[in-house]
C-alpha cells in the first residue's frame, strides 16, 4: 500500500511542532507494517529512510497524488491539506483527514474569515474524504457546532514511537527547585507568560524554569522574566534534539505545560511516559492524556496562583508504572498504527468493490 501524507509544515527532527511528529511516528509505524510511505511539504526536511520525506509545493502535488493508493492530509485551516484532498478526489484517490488543533480569533475580522472557512472548506475535508480521524471525543462537540456531519468519523489519537523513549543517555541534572521544564514553540497560545508569572509567586521562591524551543515569542518573554525579577531563574536553552530532551526530563522535578489550546499535545505523552510529573492546563487535550493517566495536577488556564501551587509541590511528586502503562497502550503507535491501516485498507476494498 502506498501512502501520501500532506501537512503544511515538516521538519519532525528539527524542532518542527506537534503534528510533524505525529506524522513522523505514523510514517514509520506504517512503514514497520510494509507501507510505502511518503510525506509531503514545503519545507519537509530531508528524510530517506524507513519512509520518504520531500518537498513539494502545490504546483508538485500531481505525481505524487498519481503515485499514492491512498492519502493522508493533517492540519487545521490550511489550503495546503485542501489543494491536496481535492486533487486526490480528483483522481478517484480516497483521502483521509486529521484535524490537530484550530486556534481561536484574534479579532472580528479574523473570526469571519476562519467561520467561512469552517463551514466550506473544512466542512469538504470533514464530511468528503473516506475517513475523518480525531485525536479525542472532544472533536465532536466542535463539529456540532458548526453543522458538520460527524458520520465519517474514528477516535484516534495522538501517538508516539514507544520505542523513542528507551534512550541511552546520561541524566542532566537541571537548576531549581522545583526544576521545571517546557518543551514547544514560544507562541502567545502556549501560555508560557503564566508559567514566568508563576515563578514570581513566593511558592516558588526556589524554582527554575527551562525553555526549550523556538519561536517569535521569545523577546517577549525574556523582556517579561525580567520585568518580574525572574530573569536569573529563566534558561531559554534553544533547540535541543531528543536524546537531548530525553536527558533533561531525567534531571527536571515537573514539566509544565500551559496552554489554552492544544490537539492531543506529544510532548505531554513523552514527559509522562519517561516517569516525569506533569503539570499543565484543564483543556481537552491535555485532559484526554491525564485521564488515561489517572493523574490530576491540571489547572483552569490562566490561574497563575494554582499553577505556581501544582508547580510547588511537584519534586513530592511521581508517575506510577500502571500509568505509564496505560499511556502505552493507548497512545503508542506500535499499539494504534494498525488501526489507521485497517482504515486506509477498507477504503481500498470498497473502491474496487465499487
């Protein structure tokens, strides 16, 4: 079976975000079950093996479309998955669809436009391919709201390589206490401002945060960590790569994760799969993760006071192997690659039936 995912934005092993690394994951969990894999994008960083990553603008959509069986477009809001599920419908190609996380407006003008857009082209996306698959149930309630059809709808959700987080890899021990951790891009919708904010409070007199990431945020918040007289107890450590990050989640008390909208954030699967304590926002998301987990140091966004309390009493803190467990069985690709197969498969046979 060959198969084509489309995503906007590909750079997995580059710092690129969220949703790179779910296809990344995907990409080899298929191609461990012998997919052909390819994936598609305009930046795609440059990956041969165990699954094929290139560039590709819309106007290079066309061989790759004709090479597919099947094909797979991510994102939220963006006319790269559009153009790309439109040309396989086109070409009598089944198409299947992940939404990842759809950011509220900025202003009225902001929220006309991304209302048009939900109710034409996402609405083709949602309702016209063989398969719509959502990250949680909490989908549902979004799609009825706009008065979308959830008939071609599977739950599955974000997953991870278990494999991944068994690196061989010295602890680095992190300044603070609590020593807490952030891993994402500086954008205003993560929230790192409240976990700054939070390092003000008198709990957390002690405490450390590290940043790792990129993003155009980041002089804001520096200028913030000074303005609060936290500058010295803020590392902004840049890009780091996984083994990297895999070590500092051994050295760090909690990580931390803020923001007010997220799909099915990775990183918070990651950080509680290696066994280190969570801390983030009551969203969704974040909810579907905790939940399996068993775990509550969740937060209403934007309280900064019960944030810096979580944040406090986290070095007492510890993830459980019955969570971890769970957490495995349900958001590993080795567990739930083979389900998006089956899908891709029955959409095949019904067209040859057809």
């Amino acid at each position: 079976m060959r198969v084509l995912q489309i995503h906007k934005d590909f750079q997995p092993l580059l710092g690129g975000g969220g949703t790179a690394r779910h296809i990344h994951g995907l990409a080899r969990a298929l191609s461990a079950q012998g997919c052909d894999v390819r994936v598609i994008a305009p930046d795609a960083e440059d990956i041969r093996t165990p699954y094929v990553a290139e560039r590709a603008t819309v106007a290079d959509f066309g061989p790759h479309l004709d090479w597919a069986d099947v094909v797979h477009v991510h994102g939220a809001r963006s006319s790269y998955a559009v153009r790309g599920a439109r040309g396989a419908r086109r070409r009598g190609k089944p198409f299947f669809y992940t939404p990842h996380a759809f950011y509220t407006p900025h202003n009225a003008f902001n929220a006309v436009a991304k209302a048009v857009w939900d109710r034409t082209a996402e609405k083709f996306l949602l309702e016209k391919g063989a398969q719509t698959i959502l990250l949680t149930d909490a989908w549902f309630d979004w799609l009825k709201d706009r008065g979308i059809s959830a008939a071609r709808t599977s739950i599955i959700p974000n997953c991870i390589i278990g494999a991944d987080l068994i690196i061989d890899a010295p602890p680095a021990p992190l300044a603070g206490k609590p020593a807490i951790l952030s891993v994402g891009r500086f954008d205003k919708v993560k929230r790192i401002d409240d976990v700054i904010r939070a390092l003000a409070e008198p709990a957390l007199a002690h405490g450390h945060l590290h940043l790792v990431g990129k993003g155009v945020e980041r002089e804001a918040l520096e200028a913030l960590a000074k303005e609060k007289g936290v500058a010295d107890r803020v590392t902004f450590h840049g890009f780091v790569d996984d083994a990297g990050v895999a070590s500092m989640m051994t050295g760090a008390h909690a990580f931390v994760l803020a923001s007010e909208q997220e799909g099915l954030p990775t990183v918070l699967l990651e950080a509680l799969m290696a066994g280190l304590p969570v801390v983030c926002s009551r969203i969704p998301g974040n909810l579907a993760i905790m939940g399996v987990a068993g775990i509550d140091t969740t937060y209403d966004v934007g309280d900064v006071s019960a944030l810096a309390r979580l944040l406090a009493a986290s070095p007492d803190a510890s993830v459980s192997t019955n969570a971890v467990e769970k957490l495995r069985q349900a958001f590993t690709w080795e567990s739930r690659a083979n389900e998006i197969r089956a899908l891709y498969q029955a959409s095949l046979d019904r067209k040859q039936v057809g």
